[in-house]
C-alpha cells in the first residue's frame, strides 16, 4: 500500500466515524422524519378519523360515500438515496483547489450516512462530462466506507462538465423513486429538461458547492481568471466597481436560477459554502425540515 493510498484510507475511516457520529446524534432522525411517507405503499380507504392527515383525503370515495375516507399507506421498509457526485476540473475554484471537491465529499459520505444508518439504501455515481464510478444502493458499515473512499477519491480532473449523463442514469436507475442529491457547481448548460423527468419520478435534492469569493471577490487588482476545463484565461480587474458590481450581479442572478429549479421541480435546495462543515450544515438542513420549517 503507497503513501497516497494509505492516507486516503486514514481520511475515509475519520470522515465515515465523523457521519456516523452524526448520524446517530441526531441526522438520521431527522432524515426519516422528513422522508417518512416519501416511500410509501397504498394499502386502503377507510372513515376519516378525528386526527388523521387531511391531505390524505380520498375525495372521490367520500363524494360516492357521502362521509370523509382517507387513503391509508403502509410505510415501505426502506428509502433509496443516490448521490450524484461533480468530479470535474470546474471544482477546482480558489486558492484551495481542494475545497469544493472535498466539500462536496462530505456532502455524499454524511447523507449516506443518514440514510444507512436509519436502515436505507445509499449509492454513488461521480462524473465530470461522464459518469465516471457507480457505487451500487446498497446499506451497511462496508458498503458506507466503500462509498466514502470512492467520494473522497474524488480529484477534480475531468476535462468538462456535463449533467445530462449521471441525472439520465439516475432517472433509470431509481425509476422506482427515491431521493437523489446531486453535489456540483452546476457549472455547464442544457440539463434542465433531464432534471424535469427526474423530478417526475424522485425527490430531488441540489447542493451547489459555492467558493465565497464566487460569491464576492476580493478586490485584489488585476487577477488572471481561467477556466480549469478549457486552458481559457483573462486578465480581470477586481478592483474596478463595474467588474465587482458584475460579478456579484452574476453570482446572486444563478443562486435565483438555481432556487427558481428546485423550485419548479417540486425539488429541495442547499447550498453549500467551502468555508463551512458541509456535514453540519445538512444536518442543520434536515433538522429544521424535520420540525416543520421551511429549508
């Protein structure tokens, strides 16, 4: 076993012991509160009962019936979870060129985490302008630090970026429904419409990885801008009120895009700052979800 690799397995066993740590105090709780009913079987109608959902009124049996009925569900053993992992050179953003990757990483390890811990299945695709590894829905201690070393392996070398491939795979391989959590940049074009039909069939969970200087950059002078995917480079003057105007203009116009798709997909949003525990802030997510609150 090499250096690099045996660092790897260091980093994987600390970050699957951290999840889990997580998980048992709290996220896997609140993830089954929030996804309870998400993944549940028709099993009857019967008279309404003082208490019971509203929203589960079965309109057409008590129009014929005369009296409230409601649908009763009984809950399916376990949920599917898919984490869609962007391992493309875009990542690489800032000063760390690490940081996005690695946050993303956490992301994927600590909602697999909650998922297997409370008895669901997690899987794995990561891609740049392909899919690139598939880890299996599958549960269990193994097949969590199986999932994290694939998600920490992550290097942010691919030459492109492309959405449209690992949301297609996601839509045929959960075609049965679940949730699926994509981790990305969203930097690329043209996936919108590969996203609708995913929405049809799952719950969709985006988690932009965000750099905070996307966000605000510092006023540094002149910075040579480039694209890690294309070579492409330029000169940008950060200090000129006009570039900081637009590149904040730019930046806040795709955090609306990005809210503007979840939205219309039925779907849920997280962003997800470097400078920040990706892993506190899901659980931060999934527990204010499970009180009732808005994400």
């Amino acid at each position: 076993m090499n250096q690099e690799t045996a660092e790897l397995i260091r980093r994987v066993r600390r970050l699957d012991l951290r999840a889990r740590r997580v998980a048992r105090t709290g996220l896997a709780g609140a993830w089954r509160s929030v996804h309870r009913g998400r993944g549940m079987a028709f099993e009857e109608v019967r008279p309404y009962i003082p208490g019971d959902e509203v929203r589960f009124i079965d309109w057409n049996v008590t129009a014929r019936a005369g009296d409230p009925h409601v649908k009763v569900f009984q809950e399916e053993r376990e949920l599917r979870l898919l984490v869609l992992l962007d391992d493309s050179a875009s990542q690489a953003f800032g000063g760390n060129a690490d940081a996005k990757i690695r946050t993303g990483a956490h992301a994927a390890v600590a909602l697999a985490a909650a998922a297997t811990r409370g008895g669901d299945r997690a899987g794995l695709l990561t891609f740049d302008h392909k899919v690139q590894t598939r880890i299996p829905l599958r549960s269990g201690p193994s097949h969590l630090l199986r999932l994290a070393r694939a998600a920490l392996g992550c290097r942010g070398q691919g030459k492109g970026t492309d959405l449209i491939p690992p949301i297609e795979e996601a839509t045929r391989v959960m075609s049965g429904g679940g949730i699926v959590a994509i981790c990305s940049d969203f930097q690329c074009d043209g996936w919108m419409e590969a996203l609708r039909r995913l929405g049809r069939r799952c719950e969709v969970l985006l988690l932009p990885i965000v750099d905070p200087a996307e966000l605000t950059p510092p006023p540094v002078g002149l910075v040579r801008v480039g694209d890690p995917e294309t070579g492409a480079s330029q000169l940008v003057d950060m200090s000129s009120p006009g570039v900081f105007q637009a590149w904040e203009s730019a930046a806040l116009a795709r955090q609306r895009e990005l809210h503007a798709t979840a939205r219309s997909i039925g779907g849920d949003l997280l962003p997800l700052q470097t400078d920040q525990d990706a892993i506190e802030a899901i659980d931060r997510h999934y527990q204010r979800r499970a009180r009732g609150g808005t994400a």
